[in-house]
C-alpha cells in the first residue's frame, strides 16, 4: 500500500535519536497480520510507534473476536497508512478521550508501544519530541474533523436534539459525522447493525459495541472524556466557572503556582474563540494560530497541572457560605471553593427578525466552525455583523469555496473590525459587503432560502438568495444565573474593582480593600468579556484570567494568615 504523504506536519517520520528516547518509556514487541493496536471507542489506548512493517488507521473496522484478526469488509474506510518510523494516535490520545479511529496491522511487522500516561508524560517534558508529537496530533485532529471521520451522530438534521449534539461536537472539537435519516443511505445499515430503535434516535454510535441512546450533552461529555469528576469530595481552593481564555488562563497559572483548581464549563471548552478560525493578532504567533489550536493546548497546560475539567456543568446559582463559595451546576453535583472566578464569557445576541428561530440549528448559526463549513459547501452564506468574529467568519468561509455576503450594519468596515481582517475582506473576491444594512426578513420551508436586507444607503429593500446565515451580533453577558447574587450593570456585566463601592461593613474583618478584578462579593473575580469595561479580545481575556491569579493569592495569603496590610491598599 502507499503510504499516506505528509500533510502540514500531520505524518511526521520520527528520526532514530527520537526513537530511542522513546524507547526508554516503553518496550518494542512484534505483530501479526490483521492485529488491532487500537479499536476505536477505548480509552487508554497505547502509543505505538511503527517499527516494521505497514499499520492502517481505519473507520467501521469489525472485529470477530479478541484474538481474531480484524475484518477489513466492505463497510471499512482506511483513513491512513503508515510506514517505519510514523507514530499512531491523534489528540485523544494525548487529551485522555476515546480513540476516534481504530488501526490494524496489514502485516506481520514490530512496533514501538508506550502506554498512554507514559506519553502524556514525555510529550509534556521532552520539549523536541514533545512538540513534535503534540503538533502532529492537533494537525490529525483537523484533518479527522474535516474528513467526516469519528463517531457517528445517527438521527434527523430536522431533529432539536440531533442539532444539539451536533453543536456540542463541533464546538468541542469532536470527529463526528451527521448520518442523516432524511438523504443518507447508510442511515438504516447502521440502525440495523448495532440494534438501535426508533425511540433511540439521535443516537451517537462510537463504535459497533459503544452506542449511546438520546444522550444528554452531560452524558455525552462524560463518553468523550470531557468531564474529570463527576461530584467533587472536597472542597478547592479556586473555580473558575467558564472555559474561554480568560478562565484557562487563569486555570493554568493558578495550578501551575500549586493551587488546587476546578474549572467548571456550560457546553464547550474555548469559549467563542475556541471557534475562530484564525487569530492573527495573538502575540507569538506571527502567521496565526486558530482558536481550536490554541484552546487544545491550553487544556493540555491544564491537564498537566492536574485541573479538573468539567465540560456541560452550567451553572446555576453561586453564594458564600461560611467563607467558602458552593455552587450548583446542571448536570453535575455541586463544588465549593476558597476562592472563585467569573468568566463565562457573551453570547452573541438574536436578530429580531419574525421566523428566525424556526431556521436555528439548521440553516441559521452563531459560530462558524469545520461542521458548518461542511453543511455549507459551495451554497450562498450570509454572515451579519461588523466585528472581528464576523470577519473571521466570512473570510472562513469563503475560503472553502461558499461564496458570501457580509452585511453590516455601519457604514464603516473598519469601525469595528481590526484593519489587517477589513482589508483582506475588500480584497477577497468571494465576498460582498454590503454596508449600512440590515437583515429585515428570512423565508424558506424546512430550511433558510432567501433574506431581505433593507439597504440604507439606498433605501431600497432586495431579496438575496441564502441557504445559511451566520450571527455575530452584539454581546448579551452569561450572567443571567448572577442576578440578585452580584452586582450588575444595566447591560448585565459583572462589575469589579473601582466601579464598586467598598466593602460594605460585614466583611470589615478582611481587613483590605476591593482588588481590581474583585466582585461585589470578597474572594469572587472576574475576567475576561463578561466584566463591565473590559477589552473584547483574546488577548485581554487571558491576560485578565493570569492576572486575577495574583490577586487570589492575596485574598487566600489573607484568609491564611488573618488581616494585614495588603499591597492592594497601596495606591488603590
């Protein structure tokens, strides 16, 4: 078989100085034609390096028995081939989530086998390896997504609860397919061959022996290895509730100074910049790095400092009591903190059009991942908004060949948008911009078809043809869950620091003064785009999230040690 080239780092040949460093993790074994090295749906799964010998990575693989060899039948796709000297595995692997892809060996050969935690371990020390492995594991992640590899979500597109798991895939960074009921030949087959009913459906098959029946989002976070624990014993000494970069940042140093931290997420890790694109203005990263690449790596740093991860926890209410912050979450038990950090980010808001919500899930969208793309194709996009994200988006979009229309509402591209995303939009010919407009009117029947736009600068309203319609409008605060508990502005942003008055007279045994990022409430921070006045950007949010770190010392230091003179008070 041909081996499968090298793509963008995907498929790298380890040299022989690297292979043997990795052998001192792990012991070099021989295998049999048709042996299974990883059966799709496993957990701790090794790591193998190939040796001798041709290894596939392939999809709907069938296995008769533990020791009988793999069946490469009809219903199996091989994804990739691998040659002496590839390594095996993608992101999972490194992350602690079900492998995606099982691999058989075509021929008797000789691998190099080092178990999971044992790799987590090199790639998180060995700097050369390391790098080399974790780039190439984010790269297969990408290519798997883009393939339509992975598990199989099986129900109707028209289906609210198929929509949500696949929003939940896709802002998570899952390899998923949609499998159709409506237009997919398959859709049938596979009910058949792993027993799923009707009253099943949307089910999400991992593999032909791990199928999950209607799962909730919770449930599915917990299959794919997004949930560390499912209740928490003891009490720890931060949470951070929301997973933007903002709270990433603020989970890593907070662990990485030795503090115990929970990181607590609603639906997906990365928040909204965990769907862009592309970052271009993210300091270190000259040519960009997208948002899925920076997010995976930031849960990596987490994991190495041994955060717990929560993803589909929202939360629900949050008080102190008896100097310790409880909070209760959907889906989850409840956590209890010393200290804790707000940064649960915006959500874009709704167009106040008459019918909208009818297309949403289907046709209209507020994030413009891989999946969507996918769902696109080559069909009219529209994509509203003026901002950075709708940018991205549009120039995202265009470049997998839907040719878009970006409507504005200002009159001036640049008034929102950074000018190095504006120019490159003027000059892509695969987008038209229309500004000073608005969307008045959507129509279609079981999907979007048409928009009318209402054209200012004209006065004129016309009807445009749109099979999709991207939202990036505004931003409404997650705080909804915070009213009553802490102080607000009118739009629903946290306040902190000097926009508060101090600390009214039961908290005067703390002995200091509000800290910058400090709530209405002693101990309880915020960061990031749910803070009033903060700057909407990746890199405020993070640097925010790294820097409340520093004041949580100093509200824990004094909870410690009892009341001092804080270096807060000075100048403040």
């Amino acid at each position: 078989m041909i081996e499968t080239p090298d793509v963008s780092g995907a498929y790298p040949r380890l040299g022989q100085a690297q292979i043997d460093l990795l052998g001192r993790a792990g012991h070099s074994r021989a295998t049999s034609a048709g042996e299974v090295l990883i059966q799709a749906g496993n957990f701790d799964t090794d790591f193998f390096v190939v040796l001798q010998g041709t290894v596939l990575v392939v999809e709907g693989l069938h296995v008769a028995g533990s020791r009988q060899p793999a069946d490469l039948g009809p219903g199996t796709r091989i994804l990739e081939v691998h040659g002496p000297g590839r390594f095996l595995g993608e992101l999972g692997l490194v992350e602690g989530q079900p492998a995606f892809a099982s691999t058989v060996s075509a021929e008797a050969g000789e691998v190099l086998q080092i178990s999971g935690e044992d790799l987590r371990r090199v790639v998180l020390t060995d700097a050369e390896v390391g790098e080399t492995i974790l780039r190439a594991h984010l790269q297969r992640r990408i290519l798997m997504i883009s393939w339509g590899a992975g598990m199989r979500i099986v129900g109707s597109r028209f289906s609210r609860d198929t929509i949500r798991l696949l929003e939940f895939a896709a802002a998570n960074r899952l390899p998923h397919r949609l499998v159709d009921l409506e237009n997919d030949e398959q859709a049938h087959a596979i009910l058949d061959r792993v027993g799923i009913l009707a009253n099943d459906l949307p089910a999400v098959v991992l593999s032909a022996s791990r199928v999950l029946r209607n799962p909730s989002t919770a449930d599915l976070a917990v299959a794919m290895g997004l949930r560390a624990v499912k209740e928490h014993s003891a009490s720890y000494d931060l949470m951070v509730v929301g997973a933007g970069p903002a709270g990433l940042a603020a989970a890593v140093y907070a662990a990485s100074d030795g503090l115990s931290v929970v990181l607590k997420e609603g639906f997906a890790i990365g928040g909204q910049a965990g769907t862009s694109p592309r970052i271009e203005n993210f300091l270190g990263f000259p040519a960009g790095i997208s948002g899925g690449e920076l997010t995976e790596r930031a849960v990596i740093q987490a994991r190495k400092f041994r955060v717990q991860i929560n993803v589909a926890c929202r939360a629900s209410t949050i008080e102190l009591r008896d100097g310790e912050f409880r909070a209760e979450f959907n889906g989850s038990g409840p956590a209890t903190s010393r200290a804790a950090l707000l940064a649960t980010g915006v959500h874009y808001r709704r167009l106040p059009v008459l019918g909208l919500e009818e297309f949403e899930g289907i046709s209209v969208f507020y994030a413009a991942t891989v999946h969507e793309a996918r769902l696109c194709g080559s069909q009219p996009v529209t994509v509203v908004g003026g901002g950075n994200s709708a940018g991205q988006a549009a120039l995202f979009l265009a470049g997998t060949g839907a040719p878009v229309r970006l409507v504005v509402r200002g009159a001036d591209l640049r008034a929102g948008m950074s000018t190095y995303l504006a120019e490159r939009i003027e000059e892509h010919r695969g987008i038209e911009v229309l500004l000073r407009a608005n969307i008045v009117g959507v129509d279609g029947s079981s999907a979007l078809e048409r928009i009318i736009v209402d054209l200012g600068a004209t006065g004129e309203q016309r009807i445009f043809e749109s099979r999709y319609l991207f939202i990036f409008i505004g931003a409404k605060p997650h705080t909804e869950w915070l009213q009553g508990k802490l102080a607000l502005d009118d739009d629903g942003f946290v306040l902190t620091g000097a926009d508060l008055e101090d600390f009214p007279p039961e908290f005067s045994h703390l002995g200091r003064r509000r800290m910058p990022l400090e709530t209405s409430l002693p101990g309880m921070f915020a960061a990031g785009d749910v803070r009033h006045g903060s700057v909407k950007r990746v890199t405020a949010a993070a640097g925010e999230g790294s820097t409340a770190v520093a004041m949580i010392h100093e509200h824990l230091r004094l909870l410690r040690d009892g009341p001092s003179r804080a270096r807060w008070n000075e100048g403040q």
